[in-house]
C-alpha cells in the first residue's frame, strides 16, 4: 500500500505529527548553515497550500533523498 501522507513529527516533550497530504504538497527546499555543513545536517522546508513545515537537523543524505522521491527529478508528485 502506497502512503499518501508525509507524517514529519516534532516536538521532544510533546511529540506532535502532522500529516501532510502528498497532493497539496507544493515544493520542498533543503537549507544548511556552515555549521550544519560541519555536522552533516540541514533544515529541510515542505512547503503545502496553507503551511510552510521545517524538520530541523536532519541528516543531509536523508533530505536529498527524500527531496528526490517527492520531486521525481524536478516534476512534483
């Protein structure tokens, strides 16, 4: 069964998932800061109709991974 949701989760003391819909999801974008280069993470930004989600210190390897799945080389799912 294909999931049809991307569930990032925040939160440390209060764990919180929000499910995004793959169909409104409009783009994502991957953004690092020096130090983040040094540590191997970046922020990762999914942007959708109405919200902007930011999944901080993820590794680089897995947000172009997943930045390439939800794209499909440069076409959006």
């Amino acid at each position: 069964m294909i999931s049809r949701t991307m569930p990032p989760e925040t939160g440390l003391l209060f764990p919180v998932t929000r499910r995004i819909p793959l169909r409104f999801l409009a783009g994502c974008h991957i953004v690092q800061t020096p130090l983040q280069r040094m540590t191997g993470t970046c922020l990762f930004f999914l942007y959708s109709s109405g919200c902007t989600t930011l999944v901080p210190g993820m590794r680089k390897a897995d947000a172009e991974c997943l930045s390439a799945k939800l794209t499909h080389g440069g076409k959006l799912l």
